[in-house]
C-alpha cells in the first residue's frame, strides 16, 4: 500500500531522514519507534504527500507518487493522516469538522452547504458512535470538546474520508495512560485488514497489537522486525543519547 | 415563468436604455442661491420646452468647475456661463457655440463692500488705487471660478498692488457664491469682499441688505460676462436648425409675456443680445494672467 | 512610560495650538456661530424641506450602499488574490499575491474624494461616480485587511484537508472562512458606517446626497436649513451604527458555529439585495452610462517637466503638520474630557452626543464654520480634521471601556481610589494599545483627508489639487497626486510599523473587533 524507497529529505543540519526504505502491506499494522526529533513526523509527511522528498521515490498503492495535481489528489483521498495536533477547524462544528474529511469526493455545491447546514448526518453519527461519542456533540461548536473529545473526533474524520492508508503522528502523546489504551486500541481496529496502520510513537510501552515495528534514529531506520523480536539492545540503541552532536 | 420576467424587468431597469426621447438637459453656474436658481431655471426649462417642442430639463450642479467638466463630458447640453467658466468650456470643447447674453453683460461690472462696524475708517474710493487699503483685511471672494466674484476684482486689486496673500490670514476667503459674500461681510465674518454688481443692485431694491452694516465701496471698470453657452451637436441630435430656433427663442424672450417677463426679471435683464465672441478675448487673457486658464 | 500615559502625552499638541489661536481669532463672525448652535433647537420643519433633506439621505443612503457592496466585493476577491497562504494553496508560489498587493496599494493611496474628482472628469456628472470614487479605494483596503487576516490564521488546517485530497479552493473555503467570519462581519459593518460617512463628504463636493444640501445651505447662512438636514443624518447615522453593533453582537461568538445565524445572515442579503434595485433608481444609476462614457483629456501632459517643478518641500511640509497636529488633536480630546469629567454623572451621555456631532459635520463643513471665528490658515483646518476624527476615536474609547472588564476599576474603587485614578489606573491601561494603535491608523486616514480641507486654505498639497483641478491644469494635477500617493503609502507604512510594534502580532483593524479592550 505505501513504498518508501531510499528517501531523503535534507533538513538544516543534518538530513531530517536519510535514504529510509520501508514498505506496508494491505492489513498490516506498523509502529514507528524513535526519540522526539529521530524523524518519525518527516516520515509521516512525506507519507501522506505534505513532503516531496529531494531523493528516492514514494509508491502509493503501487503507482508511483503522482506529480500531476489531480492524479495526486486522486491517490491522496485513500490516505488518511492523524495529526499530532489533530489540525480540526475550531470554528466549525463537530459534524462540519467530520465532514471535511470527506471534501475530495464531494461536489463544490455540497462543499458550501456544509458550511450553513448539517449534511449527512446520519454517516455522522455512525462515525461519532464508532469513536464512542455521543451523537448529541454533532451541533456543538469543536472548540467547546475536551482534548479527549477533539482526538475522536479527528479519528472519527478519518471514518468519514474512508481512508485505506492510515498514518498517525503520535496520537498518544499527551494522553494519560488508561485513555491512551482506549484509544490505541480504537485506532488499531480501524487499522485492520483491508486497511493497513502507520503510527509513531515516542515510547516503546504500547507494542501489543503491532505486527511490526520500525526503528528511526537520527533520520535513519535502524531496525524493521516483528515487536516480539524487538531487544532490550535494540531499543538502548535508538534511545541512548551518544553520537548525538 | 411570468413572475420570473417580472422580476428580470425591475433587476434590469437600471439598465435598460434611455427610451424616451432627447432630452434637452440645461444648467447654470451656482452662484446664487439654490432655491432662486431652481425657480428661475425651472422657468427658463418649461419656456424652452413648450416653445421647442422637446423636453427640457434643468440639471442642478454644486460648482463652478463642475458646470464647465459636465459641458465638456456632454452632460450638459446649454449652460449660462459666467465669462471665465465660459471661456474654459468654450476651450475645452471643440464646437461649442455662444448662443446670447444678457443687455447688461456686455458692460458688467463687480463691487467691493465692507462691514461699517469693522471697518469704520474706510470711505468709499474714488479710485482703483485705494484698494490698496484692503490690505490686511480679511476678505472674501465669491466662488473660486467666478468672473464678477472672483477672477475681476482680483484683476483690479493685482492693478492696486494688493496679491491674495497681503489678506489677512495670507488667503481669502471663498464664500461659494455672491448671496454667500453679502451675508458673511454682513456679519463680520469677514471684513470686506467683492461680488456682482447687479446681484447686488436686485438684494439691495429686495430689502435683503441691511445697510446699516453693509457699505458700498467701489465700483469696477466694465468688462464683458455671462452668456449662453451650447454643444456644437444640437443640430445632429435635435435636428437641422434647433441650434438656431433655440438661440431666436432666447433672443425673442419677452417682457410682454407673463412667464418670459418672469424670466426676464429674475435674470435681471431686459432681453437677451446676440453675444459677440471676441469680446471674451479679454477675459481670455485676464484668466490666462491669474493661473485659471492654462 | 505606562500605556496610559501614551494616551495622554498628545495632549502636549495643545501647546502650539494655543500659541496659534491669539493671532487666528477674529471673533467677527460670532454672532454668526451663535445663531448657528441656536438654529439647533428650531431646525426648518417646512414640508417641502423635509422632503427634499429625506430625499438627500435617501440618495447619500444609495450611494453607500452600493459602494460598500461593491467595495466588499472587490476587496474579498482583491483580498484572496493579495493573500500570501491563498496564493501558495491555489498557485503553489507566492509572487502573484505580492504583485497583487503592491498593485492593491495605488487605488488605497488616494482619499475617495480625489478619486470621485478624477472620475468626474473622465466620466461627467452622473451618481455612478460617487460610487465607484468610494468602492475603489475602500476595496483595495478592504481587500488588504482580509489579506492580513487570512496570513494570521493557522495554515494547519488547511495542509491536513490538501493532504487528505481535498481540492484547493474546497479546502480554503472549509478551513480558511469559518474564523474569519466573525471579523469579515465585523469589519464589513464597520465599513459601512465609514461609507455613510464618505458619501455624505462626497456630497459636500458635489457628487450627489444630502451633501450639497448641507453645503448650498450652510454657504447661504440657513442654518435652520442645514439643521433640517443634520438632524436626519443624525438619526440615519445613530440608526446605522445601533443596528451595525447589534448584529454584530448577535453574530459574534468567539467559539461559536459558522451555519448557526446561516437563516438570518440569508435574510439579510436579500434585505440587502431587494434594496439595491430602488437605491438604484433613486440616485438614477444607469450602468451603460457609467462603462460607455469614458472620456481621457486629450493630449494629457502626463510627463510635461514643467508640471513637476512645485515647491515640494514646504507643500509636503505642510501636509505633514496638518497631518501630525490633527491626528494629536484627535487622540487627546476624548481621553482628558474623560478624565476630567468622569465623576459627573452626565460625562458619558455629553460625550456621545459631541462625538456623534463631530462625526456628523464633514470636515469642509466644520472648517467653514470655525471660518466664522478663525482667520483661515492651518488652525481651522487642523481644528476640523482633529475635531471629526476625535469623534470617531471617541467612539471606539468608549465602547472600549464599557466592553472591558470592570472588576479591576472596581476593585480600585472599593480599596479608595477615586473615580479618575481607577480611570486612569484600571480603564486607560486596559485599552490604550488598541486605542493607540487605532489612532495611528487613524493618523494614516488623516493624511488622505488633508486634501478635504483644503477648502479653508490650511496650504499643503490639497490646496495645490483642488487649485490646479479648478483651472484644469492636467500638467499640474498628475505630479501632485503622484507625490501625494508616495506620501500616503509612506505613512501607511509608518503607521503600520507603529501598530506592530505596540501590538507585537497580527494588526487588528479599527472596527475589525467589535470590543476594543482585547
């Protein structure tokens, strides 16, 4: 579903990620392991197209990366991103918010009516339930939800855009533990097959449920195995602080 | 459907073409007061039309300037120019013709008052050379672009060595028009001023000057004033001939005639005379001298 | 020094004012300003009058409707092609929003009067002109104020839509609208309060409306006429301005949803849009006269040397005194009348009501008055701008202050303080950077409108204009205008660099929020 192959992408000092290869196929749910700045967000960026990197080649769905705008919009819609900072519009509602995930495949006409009134709802509400919310958030303005609230309904988004590719960009990250579980395991289900799952995440404490994990240190991937493979070494290596200038 | 059309027609009003016929559209320089200018214009309009057999319209306008820039845009089709207004169109407009003037225009003249209160020391002059002693006082023309208000008296104050910047304050005023000048000399507003000759003349046997506070002092040398001004088209656009018929219908305008003797008095003149040309040559070259012909 | 004290240092303006006055005072006219304040009470209530004062708003009304339609217009669609982040969304490259603002600058750098004299020469008389001299320049400023805002907001949003395969436009529209709108709303009610404003000025010179009237009747002493006339402005303004703060209250949510008011917002635009057509027809709007009738001076001496030799120097001299000493004026008036009369009850209420009044005069006409009084020259021209701008700034302190946060004056009051020291502890810190950084914007608007005041002879490079455009000296307008131009885009850019640095963010525009305190 989604082939990386030797890519670069220069960064200031030092590549942000240096001639990383990684492949992921249908059903296939991956974690992506590294410290903060290790490059896991580059990754993830040029993953979903915000970054064309300066070397090596993206597939997606096993074409070629398009350069033509409307190809590429084409292959973008089957690829959906679960924003670190969740990236939702504070001004719209909750079901406006849903809705958007849903703007390549709309026509400009239902583009503008979403933005007066409530369209599709009952999709809407399938999604809310699937996230474990209540249908009642539909109208309420986004920028009144809880920070748990907000992140199931960017997932929720991703429901509704009916992406094939998931990427996440450490959605855990300022969660406490027992919602990190509960959400962890709620993305992990909508990973499954057809689907396939690309997540990163900045600790190696939530493993279970990965069929593989990917190593990134200083830009460059340093181990690609199953988590039951995964050493106490292996993850000292792309911890330990020595070789960092 | 019907309504659909309906609606279409009242959208696209604004648009649509001016169906109705020629209008003749007529106009005059501001330089008295509005009411005085509708009533009399509104007049001369009714006159025109019933004698033309077009309609007339009178289209109001708020300065000098804009009366010459709409007759050289072709908004305006006739307009009773003062001498220097009329000069400027006549320039900038290739074609256009003077149609009549008034008897008193060719031998018109402008007046200086002053307020008693404020400048009890000054006796009316004998001579050009005492307006020397409006030096320092604050002084108000009538419009910026106006002949008897304006464009003269400077020329005769320049002939007595006063320049605008010797008045008090180093400008003078603009009181916009001469009904304007009477009634700011008259509070004490401003000292002294200058204005038409024969506004002044109708104001003071209409009782509207009090002359307890107003004084009379000098009278200009004459010089030549207002006339009609017409577009050089009116033949193409109203048919062979109007411009003539329309220039005998002022010629002919009559005291005999209850409406044309109206006119008549309120323009403040007997009949209206053919206007000749050259005689605004000087005018011409007075305007060139003091910068507002270029 | 404390934000305060910056809102009360321009008072210092005062001191040359009053070395100025001693020798500009004439008194002769006194009386004459008397009667004038008097007629107040016994405005002319003659049919015909009242008609014809209904008929001059009616079509001063028209005329700023549909210039702020079209100048809204004109500045969303100028405002997203001079966007920096609109421009890198639908083009991929930032040079074509650049080019687009510098472009957008030249129709700003002119005060709508000037425009509206230029057009009346190369259009003739007729209401069009009116309102397309105020859709100009208000387009181009409005369509820099969205431009501005729509830089500020978070691009985030948009990047995750465009990566999810959204096309371009649809993603702006979804991410890019919802949080502007609450400023496009209350900005947009701002500028129609500022067209009324201009339209009624326009009229002052002739370009159609209630201005003429006020004119014709104030030159000819009516007083009793011109106070038929400022009352019905007074109650249209006050209607306006009331019912412009109540929608935008109604609409404003900070959190709230773009849809919500979707029903009322609709009914609004047809409102609007049913009203357009009998504007139309009350000003005699015809388009086909107003795209047919173009008309260039011929043989325009665009680049004749003669034109450009003026006394530059003192002329823009000039220009920036009256500019500076106006704009100081302004800003000091209604902070010490504040601080002076704030512990009478009545302070607020007489505040308002001078203010509304020195909204209502155009500033020619406020010059022609003090001509009663004062001898022309510099002071009643800086008196008039001062005096008319104060009453705008005025306005925008005081819904300041009663939007802020009262506690703290409260608590100061509770703990002792008197009323003027919470005043001036509590209530002038809160607000004074946005009153400030008001203010410079207002010193920038000043600077166009020194032209206005050219009437009264204050010198600088109005007077020049409206000379050389009463001659129909061409070779003598163009440079002006063209220095006049650079000038106003220099102190935009002063003004500006003022605002950032007092502000430290994104520029908040004057009417941009409804709240100053903020």
């Amino acid at each position: 579903m989604l082939e990386l192959r030797g890519v670069t992408v220069p960064g200031r000092q030092r590549p942000r990620i240096r001639a990383v290869s990684l492949q992921l196929q249908p059903g296939e749910r991956v974690a992506l392991l590294g410290r903060s700045g290790a490059g896991k967000s580059t990754l993830l960026a040029v993953a979903n197209g915000l970054i064309t990197p300066a070397e090596g080649r993206v597939y997606w769905f096993g074409a070629p990366a398009s350069q033509q705008p409307l190809q590429r919009r084409r292959q973008q819609a089957r690829i959906g991103t679960l924003w670190q900072d969740l990236r939702l519009v504070d001004e719209l509602s909750v079901q406006q918010n849903l809705n958007a995930g849903c703007l390549a495949r709309w026509s400009w006409r239902q583009v503008l009516l979403n933005l007066f009134s409530a369209q599709e709802s009952e999709a809407c509400c399938r999604a809310l339930a699937r996230v474990e919310l209540e249908a009642s958030l539909l109208v309420q303005p986004l920028g009144r939800l809880s920070g748990g609230q907000r992140q199931r309904v960017a997932i929720a988004r991703l429901l509704r855009q009916n992406a094939e590719l998931l990427l996440a960009d450490e959605p855990l990250a300022q969660l406490d533990p027992p919602l990190a579980r509960r959400l962890l395991q709620l993305v992990l289900d909508l990973g499954q097959p057809p689907r396939a799952l690309l997540l990163s995440l900045h600790r190696p404490d939530l493993l279970e449920g990965f069929d593989r994990v990917i190593g990134l240190r200083q830009g460059e991937l340093v181990f690609d195995q199953s988590p039951s493979a995964l050493s106490p070494e292996d993850l000292h290596h792309l911890y330990s602080s020595s070789g960092l200038s | 459907m019907r309504s659909l059309f309906l609606v279409l027609a009242v959208l696209l009003a604004p648009l649509s073409p001016v169906l109705a016929a020629q209008v003749l559209r007529i106009s005059a320089i501001p330089d008295q007061n509005p009411e005085r200018l509708n009533r009399l214009y509104g007049l001369v309009a009714a006159e025109l039309g019933d004698q033309l057999g077009v309609q007339v319209r009178y289209v109001p306008v708020i300065d000098y300037t804009a009366a010459v820039t709409g007759f050289r845009r072709g908004d305006l089709d006739l307009v009773w120019f003062g001498g220097l207004t009329g000069v400027q169109a006549r320039l900038q407009t290739p074609g256009a013709v003077v149609l009549a003037q008034r008897d008193v225009d060719a031998r018109f003249l402008s007046v200086f008052i002053a307020n008693r209160q404020a400048l009890k020391d000054l006796k009316p002059f004998t001579s050009i050379d005492e307006l020397s002693q409006l030096k320092d006082k604050r002084f108000s023309f009538g419009s910026e672009s106006s002949t008897s208000g304006r464009l003269m008296p400077q020329f005769f104050l320049a002939k007595a060595g006063v320049e605008p910047k010797d008045f008090s304050g180093g400008r003078p005023g603009f009181s916009g028009s001469h009904d304007a000048t009477i009634a700011l000399v008259q509070s004490g507003a401003y000292e002294a001023g200058a204005l038409n000759e024969q506004v002044w003349e109708s104001r003071l046997k209409e009782g509207k000057v009090d002359t307890s506070k107003v004084v009379l002092l000098w009278r200009t040398p004459t010089y030549p004033d207002y006339h009609w001004v017409a577009q050089g088209n009116l033949n193409k656009r109203f048919g062979a001939g109007f411009t003539s018929k329309l220039q005998q219908a002022l010629l002919n305008l009559s005291p005999d005639q209850p409406r044309q003797a109206q006119v008549l008095e309120l323009f403040g003149a007997k009949k209206f005379i053919e206007a000749p040309v050259d005689q605004y040559a000087s005018i011409e070259s007075v305007g060139r001298q003091l910068g507002k012909i270029r | 020094m404390t934000p305060a004290g910056q809102m009360l240092i321009p008072a210092l303006v005062l001191l040359p004012l009053l070395w100025l006055l001693p020798g500009a005072v004439h008194g002769g006219g006194l009386a004459l300003l008397l009667q004038f304040w008097v007629a107040a009470l016994q405005p002319s209530l003659e049919p015909h009058l009242l008609l014809t004062a209904l008929r001059g708003i009616g079509v001063t009304l028209a005329i700023a409707l549909w210039s702020w339609l079209l100048s809204l217009l004109l500045g969303f669609g100028g405002g997203l092609l001079s966007s920096v982040a609109v421009s890198q969304r639908l083009w991929c490259c930032s040079w074509p929003a650049l080019l687009a603002r510098r472009l957008l600058a030249l129709p700003r750098s002119l005060h709508e009067l000037l425009w509206g004299l230029i057009l009346l020469q190369l259009m003739g008389l007729q209401p069009g002109v009116a309102v397309l001299a105020i859709a100009l320049p208000y387009g181009a400023l409005v369509a820099r104020v969205m431009a501005d805002q729509l830089d500020a907001l978070p691009v985030r949003p948009i990047e995750a839509l465009s990566t999810a395969g959204a096309p371009a436009w649809a993603a702006l529209f979804t991410a890019f609208l919802p949080p502007l709108w609450p400023q496009v709303l209350s900005y947009g009610g701002y500028r129609l309060e500022c067209a009324l404003r201009s339209a009624t000025l326009l009229g002052v010179f002739g370009l159609g409306g209630i201005g003429a009237d006020l004119r014709l009747s104030l030159q000819s002493l009516q007083f009793h006429e011109v106070w038929t006339s400022l009352w019905c402005l007074a109650a249209v303004m006050l209607l306006l301005e009331w019912s412009v703060r109540w929608l935008q209250r109604r609409w404003h949510q900070p959190l709230g949803c773009v849809g919500q008011r979707g029903l009322e917002l609709l009914l609004l635009a047809v409102v609007l849009g049913l009203l357009l057509i009998p504007s139309a027809q009350l000003m005699e709007l015809r388009w086909q006269e107003l795209f047919s009738s173009w008309h260039w001076p011929e043989s325009l001496p665009l680049w004749d040397v003669a034109g450009w030799m003026q006394p530059w120097l003192p002329l823009i001299g000039t220009t920036l005194l009256l500019t500076l000493l106006s704009a100081l004026l302004a800003l000091a008036i209604t902070p010490w009348v504040l601080l002076l009369l704030c512990p009478w009850n009545g302070c607020r209420p007489l505040l308002q009501l001078l203010g509304l009044l020195a909204r209502l005069l155009p500033p020619p006409l406020t010059a022609l008055l003090l001509l009663f009084v004062l001898k022309p020259g510099l002071l009643p021209a800086v008196l008039a701008l001062g005096l008319h701008n104060a009453g705008i700034l005025g306005r925008l302190l005081l819904e300041g202050l009663d939007a802020q946060d009262q506690r703290a004056s409260e608590a100061l009051q509770l703990a002792g303080a008197g009323p003027r020291r919470s005043l001036l502890v509590a209530g002038f810190n809160t607000v004074a950077r946005s009153y400030l950084s008001f203010g410079a914007y207002r010193a920038d608007v000043i600077l166009r409108e020194s032209v206005v005041v050219g009437l009264v002879g204050a010198g600088g490079l109005g007077v020049l204009l409206l000379e050389s455009l009463s001659s129909f000296a061409w070779i003598e307008v163009v440079p002006v205008l063209v220095v006049y131009a650079a000038l106003t885009l220099i102190g935009e850019a002063a003004a500006d660099a003022y605002r950032s640095r007092l502000l430290s963010g994104p520029l908040p525009l004057e009417g941009l929020n409804p709240a100053v305190g903020s």
